[in-house]
C-alpha cells in the first residue's frame, strides 16, 4: 500500500509521487550535462532536491552514457574546519556511495592511500581516479553541499574548481552541487585566512543556478488523486482548498497534510468516507501542534537575529523595515520561510499560523484562564467578556512579560494572540492575515459549538497618529473584513505604545456602527 511521504527522499514504489525529473527542466539539465557544466540545484528543506537527484541519476545510469554518482555529504558538517577529518568522512561516503549505486568497489580498495598521499586535496584525487578509471565520462551530484563549515567548504570549493580544466578525461564532465542556498550567496568565514570568502570567488566556474519549485495546485491536486486512484477515497473541492491556502503547494505540507488527513486520523481510514474541508481544518491543526522536524528546523531559525530582523517587521506590518540588508533577505527566502512577490511575505498560511504561536508557546501554555470562562449556555463563546479580560490581563502583565522578549517591536500583537489562542483551543481556530505595509494584522476567530459556528473578525492596530484617526480607518478596515469573511461579529483593537501615556487613558471600551455593523472598539 502506498502513502504520503514525509521523509526523506521519495520513492515511487512505495509513495504517492509526481515524478521528481518532471519537476525540473529536465531537458536544460540535460543540455547542461552535455555541456560539461558545473552548476546549482538549491531549494528550501524537504522540497524534493534529493529526490529528483537519484531520479537523474538512476535515468544516466540506465541511458549508459555516463557513470552517474550521488553523495551526501552532510555528515562531515561534525568535523567543522578540521579538513583532513572532513576529507576522510566525504572519501568515505564517495566510496560507499561508488559500491552501492555503481558496484564500483575499487573507490573503497584505494581510499586510504589516497588520504594518506593527497591529504588535505583528497577529494580531487579520487575525483580524478574515479574519472581517469571509468568506461564513461562521469557526473557527480553533491548533496547538502552547504552543511559545510568554514575552510572545510571553502577547501572543498576549490578543490572542484581546480579539476574544472581536466575534464571530461580527469575530472568529472559535470558536476551539481545542490543545498538549500545559491552558492554565489555564501558568505564562508575563512579561520585560516581570517576574512570573509564569498562562494562566487570559491567557485567561479558555476554555470548555472537552478532553483526546484513548490507544486502548483494542479500538481497538488495530482498527488491527491494518486491516493483517490489507490483506495477510491476523495477530497472535496473544499478540502483541497484548504489543502491550497496552508502550503502553496510547499511539498512537505502538502504530504503531511495528505498523510494526517489520510492515514493519521482514525475516522478517515475508512475510504468511503471523503476527505472534507473540516477534516482537512483538523489536519492542519494537528500539524502545527504536533511541529514535526520540518517545522521545528524553520522555527529554530526564529531565534537568529536576522531572521527577526526580517521577520517582525512582517508581523507588525512595516510600510519600511530598517536595518534589513538583502543578504538578509535572500537568506530567508532559500530558507523557504518568506516570498517575495507584491512584497515580502511569510511564504505559506501554515508558517503564517505556526510563527506567532512558537513564539508565545511558553505564554499560551501558562496563561491560567479557563476557556470555560468565556463560553455561554448555549456553548457560543463571549468575545467582550474576553476582550474585558485581556484589557486587565495586558496592564498587569505586558510589562514585565516584554522586558526579555526577542520580538519585541511584534509584543503586544503576539501577546493577544497567545491568550486567544491559549482560550479559543478548546473549540476553534484562529486565521492570521499580516504583512508588509497592510498597517494592521486581521484575525479571523472561528468558533463551533452544538451544531453552530461563529466567526468573529478581530482587526489589530498600532497607534502611529492621532486614536481618532486611527479607530475611524480601523473601523473601516473591520467592516471590510467582516463582509469579506461573512462574519457577523468584529472587535478592533488599538494598541497605544506611548510610554508617557497612562494605563487610565489607554484602556477603554467603545461600541460603535460603521457601514451597518456594530464594532466593538478595545484600547490598550
């Protein structure tokens, strides 16, 4: 039986799967090769790179025109700049990486002589016997190539370039180097050298930099019908929707997803039950309580500091972020974590809902209020009883709460919604829209109880001018929302930063009407 896969490189036998030489420009990569090209295959983590690699090389190998090698040489991160433990950890895996895919088992027979004579230039050495003893002209795949350090990276980089001259008869015809970013954007801290060397200097000989794409919503639709076809199980034109708007098609989100809502979730392991949009909801709740790796190696990047400094000014919607450098920029965007398009934006809903609850979790999980509180009779929830009980909740512990807080700029917006989230768990969702320039944050609280739903829209703004000013351009933004979401419900809140400003003056409750529909107005 197949599944969705969500780890490691896809096989075709044993996973739903497009196929990976149809998600690149096979035909180019192909040209490039004939070329005798060096060049560059990056995307962001878990997007199909080392899939599509072994798809490569499995069709050069079968084709017979060139001895085809994959390796991955991400295990020699551990030896840091130590070059000579990294050559023995990288020869290692050259060799048995020779034996399993070519049956090569002379790499392995001749790999300590070569250390030992070569030292430190190891890697072309064997590059250079491995070519020099082939039938064929020989193409090499570098996987994980930026997991190297420092003068270990830098050693490598030069090492490949300096055999660029002897091919196809002493060096490899082609090479591909692929990792997460465009080598031309490394910037490798040179120990031995004490300065900063830049990837395009190390390795000027790159031809080409290719970058492997999210799926589009056909291919997303595809890879679903692939288990409609195994087990006559469907989705509806809902759920894919749902499926859309969290991963834009981002290929581990949109396995993951495939795979909760499939085989995860007990009461959907009977096929003739379809996948519904509310199933589809759940899976991505579940997927962003759970935060399996892929999730958790994009938040730990939240800690770096310019991953901030791009990353708050997204979340309290700057018209004109400073101090962000491209570099910057272009890290986050080979990190998958933002797009750059209109403007720049977090790059998918589920990273939008996933960012600010890692960033309050510890907040949400010791906030004592009960959700219980704020639930009526009928099991609808009472969004003034807690807005009154934020207010109070705010003033007394934003202070003190924001003093260590990395994101601070982003504090006041996540606090609220560390306590709505910690209160609307227990029966609902909350749907974030921000981004640069927007000059708000919307956010769309939905509710179930009995066979009902409530959607309540909460508009979030930053007092930049004059209150009145700022609730009547609010309130026009709450009304739009609320006729966009159909929500019968909104509440705007204005957070006034200024430090000479007392809490008495700052905290107030107004309920007012604009285009027909009553808002409720909250300072804080």
């Amino acid at each position: 039986m197949k599944f969705f896969n969500t780890a490691g490189p896809v096989n075709c036998e044993d996973h739903y799967c497009l196929s990976p030489l149809e998600r690149i420009d096979f035909q180019e990569v192909l040209s490039l090769i004939h070329q005798k090209k060096y060049f560059i295959l990056h995307a962001p983590r878990q997007t199909g790179k080392t899939s599509c690699l072994l798809e490569l090389m499995n069709h050069l190998n079968q084709e017979g025109k060139y001895d085809a090698l994959y390796i991955n040489i991400e295990a020699a991160q551990a030896e840091r700049e130590n070059i000579s433990s990294a050559m023995r950890v990288i020869l290692s895996e050259f060799a048995t990486c020779a034996r399993f895919y070519l049956k090569n088992i002379k790499m392995k027979e001749i790999k300590e002589s070569i250390l030992k004579e070569a030292g430190n230039n190891a890697l072309s050495e064997i590059l250079t016997q491995w070519t020099e003893t082939s039938e064929r002209p020989t193409v090499l795949f570098i996987d994980e190539i930026d997991s190297l350090v420092g003068d270990t990276l830098i050693s490598v980089l030069r090492q490949l370039r300096a055999g660029y001259n002897r091919r196809p008869a002493s060096f490899p015809q082609s090479i591909i180097l692929c990792g997460i970013r465009d080598v031309r954007d490394y910037r490798i801290h040179s120990s031995s050298e004490k300065t900063i060397i830049t990837g395009g200097s190390a390795f000027n000989i790159k031809a080409e930099s290719l970058k492997l794409g999210s799926f589009t919503r056909e291919e997303m639709a595809q890879l679903y019908y692939c288990h409609t076809v195994e087990t006559g199980q469907t989705f509806t034109d809902l759920a894919l929707e749902v499926a859309w708007t969290y991963s834009e098609g981002q290929p581990w989100i949109v396995n993951a997803l495939g795979y909760e809502s499939c085989f995860k979730m007990k009461e959907k392991r009977d096929r003739s039950l379809s996948i519904s949009q509310n199933h589809m909801q759940q899976a991505v709740e579940n997927l962003i309580l759970r935060r399996d790796t892929h999730i958790d190696q994009l938040l730990d990047k939240l800690k770096e500091e310019r991953v901030r400094k791009v990353i708050e000014p997204i979340m309290i919607n700057e018209d004109d972020p400073k101090d962000v450098t491209e570099d910057d920029i272009l890290y986050l965007k080979d990190l998958g974590l933002i797009k750059i398009d209109k403007s720049i934006r977090i790059a998918n809903q589920l990273y939008k809902e996933v960012i600010p609850r890692a960033l309050t979790f510890s907040t949400q999980v010791t906030i004592t209020h009960d959700s219980s509180w704020y639930v009526n009779a009928d099991g609808a929830i009472d969004m003034n009883k807690l807005m009154q009980a934020f207010q109070d909740f705010f003033r007394k512990h934003y202070d003190e709460w924001s003093a260590d807080f990395q994101y601070r700029e982003a504090s006041v917006q996540l606090l609220l919604q560390a306590f709505l989230q910690r209160i609307v768990n227990s029966g609902g969702y909350i749907f974030r829209e921000y981004g640069l320039g927007r000059k708000r944050t919307d956010l769309l609280v939905t509710w179930y109880y009995q066979d009902s739903k409530q959607e309540i829209v909460i508009e979030l703004k930053i007092r930049y001018q004059n209150t009145d000013k700022v609730i009547q351009e609010g309130l026009t933004q709450t009304a739009e929302y609320m006729d966009k979401c159909g929500a019968t419900e909104g509440h705007l809140v204005i957070f006034d930063r200024r430090k000479k400003v007392s809490w008495e003056e700052k905290i107030f409750h107004k309920e007012l009407a604009h285009d027909g529909k009553t808002i409720m107005v909250w300072g804080m």
